[in-house]
C-alpha cells in the first residue's frame, strides 16, 4: 500500500513523508534523524 501513501494521506504527512523517504535513500545513517521529524510531523497532524 505505499505506492499511494502520497495519495492516500494528509498532504502535508504526505510531502514530509515523500521527503523523509528521498533523504534515507541518500543518507541511511540519518534514519533516527528523519523518524523522529516523521513523528513530529504525524503528532502535529493527527494529534
């Protein structure tokens, strides 16, 4: 089901998402870095 996340989910979730996704693929070693923006983001957005 993540081929329609972009789709599938708030906008902004989506782009966060969309981008936390780019910048592991580049950047591995920042995954705690990038999950933790996600799940700021998801806290900010669905509470």
């Amino acid at each position: 089901t993540s081929q329609y996340y972009d789709r599938d989910t708030d906008p902004d979730m989506a782009q966060e998402g969309m981008a936390g996704l780019q910048e592991f693929m580049v950047k591995p070693e920042r995954r705690e870095q990038i999950l933790k923006r996600l799940e700021k983001t998801r806290k900010r957005i669905f509470g």
